[in-house]
C-alpha cells in the first residue's frame, strides 16, 4: 500500500482513489488507533464535511466504520474544518474526522483527522492508521455486536456554537466595516457571513450558495477575480476569500490590491507584539513565505522561525516552542490561543479587528511588507519523487542558487496532496524569475514526463 497521508490527510479523486471502502478501512483504523489509550467507556467522534456531493457518500462510509469499531459518532453536517476541530474539543471527544479537500476542485475529497482536543496527528501516529489499514482492512477487525455497537447522534447548533466562540476572540469589533466575503460555495457559506456580521460589519457574501458540486469553482481564495470586482462595486473597505473547508484567508484591499497570507501574519504579528500577546517576539512561517516578510519581520524585532510547507508543521513549531502566530504564504494563520488549527473565519476577524482599531486602511497596514518577485510553476508529473530528485533537476537547482547568490532563493518541493513538482523562486524582478522558473520547470517534466 502506498502513502496514505499527504500533508493534510487523505486526499483523492472521490469515488476512484478514495472510496467508500477505503473510508471505512480509515475510519475503523482511526477508531481503533486513536481511542486505544482508554477503553473504560465508548470512545467518541465528531465527524463533519464541506459541500461536496461525494462527502454525503463518504460521510455514510465514515460513520458506519466508526460505529462499527464501538465508537458514537456526533454528526455536525457541514462546517468548516476548524469549526470541526473546535467541536472535538468542545465535547471532549476522543478524535474528530474532516471529509474535505480543501481547496482542491470538487472532485476530489479527503479525511482529515483530530485527535483529542482538536489537534492534527502528528507523523508517528498517522503511521500507525495506515499500517492498521494495511493490516486488517475493513473485515479483519474484531466487531463489538448488541449493544457494543456504536450510535449517532446529529448536533444541530454546532455552527451556532463556533461562531459565537470566534466572535468573542475580537480585541475590537467591526462596526463600521464593509466587507465582502468569498465563500467559495463551501464550507463558510454559512458561517462567515453570520459570524462578520455578528461582529458589527456590514457584508456582502458572494459564491455562498453550494450546490454540491460548485465547490471552489472559480471562486474562493484561489480565485480573485470576483472578489476583486464585488469590492469595487460596493465600495467595500475589504473583501475576505476563504476556501472549500475555510481553513484559509487571504484578501482583497479597497484599492482592489490583494493581501496574501504573509502580509496577513506580518499585519497580526505587530499587532500582537503591540498588545503584548506575540509570545517571544516571534513568529513562525515555512520556507514558502516571501523573503520580504523576513525582511519586515527582521526590521520590526520581530524573529522568525522557518518550517517545512505545511500548516501542520507550523502548527507543531508553535505547539513545541508556546508561541503565538504563525501560518502560510497560502492563508493558513494559526492562532492558538483561540484555535487548533489553521481558521480562514478566525483570521478574518483579527485582520479586520485590526482594520478597525487602528482606522487604518488594508493596502495601508499590508505595506509594511515589500514582496520580493516570486514565481510558483506547478509541474505536473508521473512520479513526485522522481521529478524533484533527478540528478539533472537538482544541477539546475544548484546552477540557479549561484546566479541568484543572496539576492534570491530557489525552492523545490513535491506536493503532499497532488502529482505535482512546486518550483518557486524569487529574484530581484518578475523576468528574472520567470526565467530561472522556466529552466528547473523543464528539467523537472523531462525527468518525470506525464503520459500522454
């Protein structure tokens, strides 16, 4: 059996790669694994999904391997991501489950899995799912049967719960504001409209009617242009985008700029050190983040600590080190003395808390960051592994360094969740790395051509 888990789950086409069976393999495996440390009562889940048709499939597939292990299931129907993960916490359940591809298209879905209070599994015990899956399937576990089975239990105000925990985690409120918020037919489409709302602003919601199938298309954080042309429209002081399972945020300024995750953590970052709340003065960011938020960063006394690309590898750092904010270039923020994982709703209020509390602008605030040229070609590939580690890939990767010596940087990465090679560089101009880009890019497919 191949990798399971990709940086956040596991994800495929719904139906093909991940299907009901394979669903219900995870789920009994997830059940048995993560509620192994005490069987003196009936270990408890909380299961929840994004918009997409295929999560009624595979939510039926996830709830029947839960029961079917012993465990009861609380049903929360669709929530974002970390509304899910608050709610484990929330009822003190043993583990939660996520059916979400995130911002993948809508063919695709995925399990996400929380341990007990919220928190993403770590590598080792992801190791332990999948080789319980390996091992016993969907028919070699021992079934409890009467009254060891598990039940189902359907909450119906989860939502109402989540938004008044993220609206009472504002310094300021939102009076005055205007927004539009993106809900990319996912996820939020509920949620953020209720919850900036409740928090004072006036909002004007765009992609919020899912129909199971328009999940993320052409719309949400990926995808600007809509946004974009909404603000103008309505004179809007900001407009939020979130994506399918709103775990992320990134925005668009009342000049129609857009505000990316990084000038989002450097905007929260001088915030908190104002408020006192930015623990050690330090933040924390992966190797993607544009070397201008290292240069702000650095300029205000502010450190910054680098991981692996992966909010669950930002959400590790925090969690080892006690410290306070950290995210991607992409719009996942953390913010864990509110939340456990990355939150798009969340990170939305604080960004605009700020906006309101200090009168000043968005295009205003993000200028403190100067972005440096950066590129990202995604190359599609046969093999991950192959069209990152060829030797002639790796030569063009090193020729391009000692052109760029320090006034750029050159990253390369296989995606945990797709057959693709993310080649990104930043160079002094656009031209320049565009063409550095170029180069490794066509090393990268003729190492690992897709077939035709």
């Amino acid at each position: 059996m191949g990798r399971l888990f990709g940086t956040d789950g596991v994800r495929g086409r719904a139906n093909a790669d991940l299907t009901p069976e394979l669903s219900l393999s995870v789920a009994v495996a997830a059940a048995h694994t993560l509620a192994e440390q005490d069987r003196s009562h009936p270990p408890l889940a909380v299961v929840g999904r994004d918009t997409r048709a295929s999560g009624e499939m595979l939510e039926a597939a996830v709830v029947a391997g839960l029961t079917s292990a012993g465990a009861n299931v609380v049903r929360v129907g669709v929530l974002p991501t970390p509304g899910v993960a608050f709610l484990v916490g929330e009822a003190k359940a043993d583990f939660g489950v996520m059916l979400s591809a995130s911002h993948n298209p809508m063919p695709d879905n995925g399990i996400k899995l929380f341990a007990a209070g919220g928190h993403k599994l770590p590598d080792d015990v992801e190791l332990r799912i999948e080789a319980a899956v390996e091992a016993n399937g969907s028919a070699g576990w021992q079934r409890p049967t009467g009254a060891g089975v598990g039940r189902v239990h359907d909450l119906l105000d989860g939502a109402e719960h989540y938004v008044q925990h993220l609206v009472g985690t504002i310094p300021h409120r939102l009076d005055g504001l205007k927004v539009v918020v993106d809900c990319a037919n996912g996820a939020a489409s509920e949620v953020a409209p209720v919850a900036y709302q409740e928090a004072g602003a006036e909002v004007i919601a765009i992609h919020a009617e899912p129909d199971g199938l328009n999940i993320n298309d052409g719309c949400g954080s990926q995808h600007l242009d809509d946004l974009r042309a909404a603000v103008l429209e309505h004179g809007a002081d900001v407009g939020i985008a979130h994506d399918g399972d709103a775990d992320r945020c990134v925005a668009i300024a009342a000049d129609g700029s857009e505000v990316d995750g990084d000038q989002i953590m450097a905007i929260l970052a001088l915030a908190m050190r104002e408020a006192g709340t930015l623990t050690q003065d330090t933040l924390v960011a992966t190797v993607m983040s544009n070397l201008g938020l290292r240069l702000a960063m650095s300029a205000a006394g502010i450190r910054l600590v680098e991981t692996k690309v992966g909010d669950r590898y930002v959400l590790e750092e925090l969690r080892a080190s006690g410290l306070a904010l950290g995210g991607e270039q992409s719009g996942h923020l953390v913010l864990p003395a509110y939340a456990t994982t990355g939150d798009g709703v969340l990170t939305g209020l604080h960004l605009m808390s700020r906006m309101a509390a200090t009168g000043r602008s968005l295009a205003e605030l993000a200028s403190v960051v100067t972005k440096l040229p950066q590129l990202l070609i995604n190359v599609p590939v046969a093999d991950r592994t192959v069209g990152a580690g060829a030797p002639a890939v790796l030569d063009a990767v090193a020729r391009a360094e000692a052109e760029l010596g320090e006034t750029g940087r050159v990253l390369l990465r296989p995606s945990g969740t797709e057959p693709l090679v993310r080649v990104m560089v930043e160079a002094p101009t656009l031209e320049l790395a565009r063409d550095v880009a170029e180069r490794i890019a066509a090393e990268v497919r003729a190492a690992s051509p897709v077939p035709a």
